[in-house]
C-alpha cells in the first residue's frame, strides 16, 4: 500500500515535498488554507519583488539620459501596479495547482489541524475532512511579528504585509528593522519617491552581514536621502490625533528620540504559524519560540511528523523551504539509507534586492576571522567591469573567501547589479568544493558581469 502523506500548508516548502513525494510513489493530500505558492507567493516574496522591479524601471528612467535618451519619463500608477503583482502571483499559483495535479497531489483548501499522531482534521468551506497519515509535513510558515508596543491600524502603521500594493506613498516613511526585509522597504519605498527614515538598532544596518557590505549598502541609502538613525531601540508609536500630513506618526526609541513621519512600518523579524496547529495533540515538541525543532532529516521530536520551512526556525528563505520540502519526501519514502547528502545551512545562498543587490554564501571574511581561520580574501570592483560600464551601473565589488592551502572556495559575497543572480557561481563552487582556480579558468561571455567573479578568483 502507498504510504499515505498528509502536509500542512501549501507554500514552497509544501509543494516541493507534495509534487517530490508524488513522484515517488506516496499517496500525497496537500491542504491549503489560502493560496496555493503559499505566503511566499501571496504575501513576501513575490509582491516585494515584484514592487522592487517597478522601483528599478523607475530609477532607470529618471537616469535614461545617462544612457543616451531624451524625452519625458514615466510616472507611477498604483492601480496598474497592483494589477501586475494580482497577476504574477495569480500566473505562479495557477502553475502550482496544474504542477499538483499533474503529479496526481490530492488538494484541500482548510485549516487543518492535528487530532492525533497518525490524524488530521481539515475544517473546509465544504465541511469537515479528516485524514488518516503514516507521515505528516508541517509547513505552515510565520507571520511578521508585532511587539506588545506596537499597535498596528493597516492606514498609519504598517507590517510588510499591509505594504503593498500601497493605497498612495507615504510622504515620509519610518521603516523599523534594518534586517534583510526593512532594507528593502526602505530601498522599495525610496525608489518610488518617499523620503525614508531608517531606525537601526545597532551601529550598522544588516547587522548579521559582512561590514564592508553592510557600509556600501549604507554609502548608497545615504546619497539617496535616506535618513539613518542609528544605535536606537524603538519602544512606541504614537499616532496623532486625525493622523494626517507628515507627522501623523511618531517613533519613540529607547535613547529619547521620537522620529515623525507619515507612516510607519514593522519590519523587525516573524512569528511562526504553529499555534492551534494540534501539536500538543499529536505530542510534537516546540521551542519557546513557538518554532517545531528538527533533525537533519527534518523530523520533529515525532518521527513520522516533519517540519519544514519558516515553523522549522532553521533560515527563513523560500529557497531553504523548497529544499528541505525536497529532502522530506525522501525520507518519507525511505531514500535517506541510499547516498544521501544532508541540507548544510551554512551553504545556503541568500539575496537582498537594494540597489545595488547584495548576495552571499558561505563563509564570511569577518566570521573567519572570529574563528581564527586562516583564508584567503580577494576583492575585486565592478569599476572597471565592461558589461557594468555598458549598463550603467558599475557600483560594488565582488569578494571571494577561499582556503589558501587548497584553493577551495569557502565563500563569497557580492555588492552590485544582479548580485542575486551572480551568486549561483560561488553558491555552486561552494556547495561542489570548486577551487577558485575552477572559476577562473571558466571559459565566460565576454562582456558580462560575471568576468568580475573570475578575476576575482586569479
Ligand atoms: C517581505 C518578505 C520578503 C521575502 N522575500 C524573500 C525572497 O526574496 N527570497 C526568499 O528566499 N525568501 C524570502 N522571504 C522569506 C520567505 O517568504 C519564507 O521563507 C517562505 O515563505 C517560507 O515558506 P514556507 O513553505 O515555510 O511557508 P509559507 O510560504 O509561509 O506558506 C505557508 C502556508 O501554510 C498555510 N497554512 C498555515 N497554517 C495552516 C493550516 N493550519 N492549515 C492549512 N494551511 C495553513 C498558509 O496559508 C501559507 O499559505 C521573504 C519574507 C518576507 C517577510
């Protein structure tokens, strides 16, 4: 008899291990609760992505003269905006409903909640389903956070979630967090015209990121007019009275300044989706963060009960979703005892979408350093790159991190245009143990971006 897979939520970490373990022989019933791509498709990574590509035209158009071109420039219209995010993200979860269906996947839209080990009940407009499992994936994904002191009303003050398509643009907007996802809302909303204030916590922006990237991205926010406050912990919000105009909003932090602007906007980390999922029921342990702990094999403390994706609390990306989401229907058919390689984390590459990009993998010079690891650091500039030059945007640099007795590449980082996509390069030779000489006797397009990646690998 098949093996019977019921998984919970229906984002990338769902669908990879839905369509995998169909391929492979289970018996596979996905349940959805909302869209189908999941919060990644609906609510992340798509719309933010999707807002940052209008932001990129825009900021080509008002340089179109440095490329040689006259003539009045675009302007911004929200409603036309809001339509394409409606119809990239209807486009993606309509190929993800035909790839399950393909695969044979059994799709229910409901909550679903755990009433026993082995049982799932599904709560759907159609009544009540229940399901009987000898494995089940919980990927039910997180939420943004919102701290005690933060009283968020959708029109003044704002999670991400609430951000886009924006109903107008904020005159001034004071973005909280300079992690990855407040970055890029201040680089979204800069682009689109609003003046931006950044609350940093710390004394650098990115905080967990290489300082030398980290202080090209701040270079960049600084030309372009946004206003860093650093070394501050916001404690309050405080909305006027009609809050309207400029300063409807107020940002109090813990050092004594109060930062105004018209709008405000969280960006200061998630929450996972595990509570009311029945884990208690099923005997499933969490974290006092409400994450589901797992092995390597991505098993939570019950065996047959995996977790993957955000609720996992390993790192919060679509692509790590969609990996593990793999790795799961593996084990679940029992591929694991053939040669099987284990997710390494630490391999994991990871993208931000400012201008210029930022994308890294591996290890990180300041890490190594903190490890007292002996490596090999080269840097080169995209100055003097001619594909950058040809496109008008020759900001940043390449850097790679390589062991200096073997020439393996340990890892990278990358400052400028497609950053996230030049990042597959060392991602590949990070993950395949590739030598730096392995990048830079690569045979490349000349002019392209990626001639920057071999010369830094001489
Ligand atoms: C603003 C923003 C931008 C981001 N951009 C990127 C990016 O560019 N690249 C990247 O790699 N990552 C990005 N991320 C992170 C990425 O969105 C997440 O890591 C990813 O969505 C996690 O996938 P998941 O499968 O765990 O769950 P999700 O995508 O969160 O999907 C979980 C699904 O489970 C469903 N669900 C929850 N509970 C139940 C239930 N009880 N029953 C049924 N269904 C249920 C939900 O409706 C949801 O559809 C971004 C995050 C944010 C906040």
């Amino acid at each position: 008899m098949a093996v019977r897979f019921v998984i919970i939520g229906g984002g990338p970490a769902g669908v990879q291990a839905a369509t995998h373990a169909a391929r492979l022989g289970a018996e596979v019933t996905l349940v959805e609760r909302d869209i189908m791509g999941g919060a990644a498709n609906l609510w992340d990574c798509i719309p933010s992505k999707a807002m940052i590509a209008t932001g990129a035209v825009m900021a080509l158009t008002c340089r179109a003269e440095t490329m040689g071109l006259a003539g009045p420039g675009a302007y911004l219209d929200l409603e036309s905006l809001r339509r394409r995010i409606g119809s990239i993200t209807g486009h993606l979860e309509g190929a993800v409903v035909g790839l399950l269906a393909s695969q044979g996947v059994r799709v229910i839209g409901g909550t679903a909640t755990l009433e026993g080990p082995h049982r799932v009940t599904v709560d759907s407009p159609g009544g009540s389903v229940n399901l009987e499992a000898d494995a089940v994936l919980l990927c039910t994904g997180s939420r943004p956070r919102v701290p005690g002191w933060a009283e968020v009303d959708a029109q003044r003050v704002l999670v991400t979630r609430q951000a886009y398509p924006p109903r107008e643009i904020p005159t001034h907007l004071v973005v909280i967090g300079s992690g990855v996802t407040g970055v890029e809302f201040v680089h979204m909303f800069r682009s689109f015209g609003a003046r931006v204030t950044l609350i940093v916590s710390r004394h650098q922006v990115l905080p967990y990121k290489d300082p030398e990237v980290a202080a090209a991205l701040e270079a960049d926010f600084l030309a372009s007019g946004v206003a860093l406050c650093k070394g501050a912990r916001a404690v309050g919000i405080d909305v006027t009275e009609d809050g309207r105009g400029e300063d409807g909003v107020v940002v109090r932090c813990d050092d004594g300044r109060a930062i105004r602007g018209s709008h405000a906007l969280l960006a200061i980390g998630s929450v996972p989706n595990s509570y009311g999922l029945g884990l208690d029921a099923a005997g499933v342990l969490v974290d006092k963060g409400g994450y589901v702990p797992i092995n390597q094999h991505c098993q939570s403390s019950v065996a047959h009960i995996y977790a993957a994706g955000d609720l996992s609390g390993k790192l919060p990306l679509a692509s790590v979703a969609s990996t593990q989401g793999r790795k799961v229907a593996e084990h679940v058919m029992g591929l694991h005892t053939r040669q099987h390689r284990h997710l390494d984390y630490d391999k994991a590459a990871s993208a931000i979408f400012t201008e210029p990009e930022i994308a890294d993998v591996g290890l990180a010079e300041t890490e190594a350093f903190a490890l007292g690891r002996k490596i090999r650091v080269t840097k080169v500039p995209f100055s003097a790159n001619a594909r950058a030059l040809i496109d008008g945007d020759a900001r940043g640099f390449v850097k790679i991190v390589s062991d200096p007795a073997t020439g393996v590449v340990l890892g990278g980082s990358i400052v400028g245009d497609r950053a996230s996509e030049l990042i597959s390069v060392l991602a590949l030779a990070v993950s395949a143990h590739l030598r730096v000489s392995d990048i830079a006797e690569s045979l490349l397009v000349h002019p392209a971006l990626a001639e920057a990646l071999a010369e830094a690998a001489e």
